[in-house]
C-alpha cells in the first residue's frame, strides 16, 4: 500500500507514459508545422487544460487560491525558460553528427538534477541514492550507444551541448520543484498544479511571440490544425501534471532517475511490436537501470 510520501512512485509512471504518448502524437505535427511550431503545441493546447485540472484541483481539495511569496516567480522562470532552452539543445544535438554520443550525454540529466537539488535546494543527497543515480546512469548510456556508431567522445562540440542541455534539464526540474516547495497552505496536489498553470503559461507567451516574430505562418498552421492539437496538448498537460505531483512529493533527482524506465517502455515496444531481439549489451544495461531503480526506491 502506497503512503502519500512514496505517490510520486506511481505518480512518475504515468507521467512517463503519458510523455511517451504526447511525443508520438508531436512527431505527427512536426511535418507540417516544423520542430518548433509542434513543441508550442505542448504549451498553447496545454495550456488551457491545466486551468481545467486546477479548478477541478480547488473544487475536490476546498483550497483556497493560494497565494505564493516572492520567492515563488524566480524559481518559476527558471523552471520554465530553462526547460525551452533544453528543448532548443536537444534540437540542435539532432542535427549534430555525433548525434548518438550528444544522447548518451543527455542522460547524465538525473546525476546533474540529483547535484542541483542538492545545492541549490538542499536535497537529501544519501550514498544509497547517488549509487541508484549512477548505475541507472551508466545502464541508460550503455543501453543507447549503438555498436559501429559514431563514439567521438573526444568532439568537444557535441559533448558540450549534450551536457549543457543535460544541465537545462535538470535545472528546469530543481526550478518547478522550488516553486512548489514555495506555496504554503496549500495541499500539494493544489500547489503543483497552480505551478503548472503559470509554467505552461511563461512557456505558451515566450513560444508564441518567438513564432509570431521569426514564422508567424506556423501560428496559422498550429491554429488550422486545432483538432490533432488540441490531443497532442491534453496528453503534454496530462503528463506534466504527474511530473509536478511528484516534484511536489520528492526530490526531483528521484523523479528524474525513475523516468528512465522509459528506455525500457522503448525496449519492450521494440521487442514485441518489431521483433527485434535484445543484444548482450542492450541486456547489460537494461539490468543497470532495473537495479538502479529499484535501489533508489528501496532509499
């Protein structure tokens, strides 16, 4: 049985599928609207829905509409600007050519989220749970480094954006769970999701006067194309609700390490969907990460 403490277990578990869902449904967009016209959509169509999840939020709880200190808006706009200037990395590592080591670098975002945390929030940081981080770590990497790819460690161009895109990530994490952490007299379920209201919100005003200034026929597009949307944006709203449930239950390191469960919903897909067999290697890791989370849930 789950106490409220230990949520953010199952809690991470939905928000990693629904995230796995919305990404299916954004690479259907991305064609005709371009990378950044289908990442607004997350934003612009979310956005509406987490208003939605936050009155229904206040209506079960009886919560009044909290009022966040000052210390609130910074840790916020971190948060969300460092989570846009992620997504704009990753971007750019796609298109490098060493496009394999820059994702395996990528994966370092639960260490550099679990040091963040630490410094910055004051995180419990015990050696059981930087022993869970690690291994899950290096099982993840070893899982996603392909056998005769390209393994330029040394091109310091693609390290670098791998590494610094890690780091956005895990600070945009550390922002959303500081701004959580700030709102008082409030349950948790009400402060993350007027977190989220006012994340998606910073998001959706930067996204779309970037887009209305560099491509505003992209804005045209994203609106004639409402109905595919206006799913692709629940499904981003859905999954981020449970993502700021969980930072608002624990460290944000702990959340970020247990998503890596992902890369087994992708080993499993490709398994039973597309029969492709498992390598020793791609087994090696797959054992890293299961160890590795389950000795982080048992810390």
């Amino acid at each position: 049985m789950f106490t409220v403490a230990s949520l953010w277990i199952p809690f991470t578990f939905t928000a990693a599928a629904g995230q796995v869902a919305r990404n299916a449904m954004q690479r259907q967009l991305t064609g005709p609207l371009g990378t950044w016209g289908a990442t607004n959509i997350r934003f612009l169509f979310g956005f509406p829905f987490a208003i939605l999840f936050f009155a229904a939020v206040l209506a079960g709880t009886g919560d009044a509409l909290p009022r966040p200190t000052t210390a609130f808006w910074p840790w916020l706009l971190l948060g969300a600007i460092c989570q846009i200037v992620a997504t704009g990395l990753m971007l750019v590592a796609m298109n490098e050519r060493s496009f394999v080591v820059t994702t395996a670098y990528l994966k370092t975002e639960a260490i550099q989220t679990a040091i963040f945390g630490f410094v910055f929030l004051g995180d419990d940081l015990t050696a059981l749970k930087v022993l869970a981080i690690l291994i899950a770590t290096v099982g993840v990497v070893i899982t996603a480094l392909r056998p005769g790819g390209d393994k330029s460690f040394t091109d310091l161009r693609p390290t670098l954006i791998g590494l610094v895109s890690a780091a956005a990530f895990a600070l945009s994490a550390n922002g959303y769970r500081g701004a959580i952490i700030t709102i008082h007299g409030a349950s948790f379920v009400t402060a993350a999701t007027y977190t989220l209201v006012f994340g998606l919100f910073v998001q959706t005003l930067v996204l779309t006067i970037y887009l209305l200034v560099r491509a505003p026929d992209v804005l045209k597009s994203i609106l004639r194309m409402w109905k595919p949307s206006l799913l692709a944006g629940f499904m981003g709203a859905f999954a981020s609700q449970f993502w700021f449930l969980s930072f608002a239950l624990t460290a944000a390191a702990n959340v970020r390490t247990l998503a890596l469960v992902e890369v087994l919903f992708a080993q499993g897909v490709a398994y039973y969907s597309f029969k492709q067999p498992f390598s020793a290697r791609e087994l090696f890791g797959i054992v890293l990460i299961v160890i590795g989370v389950g000795l982080l849930v048992a810390a």
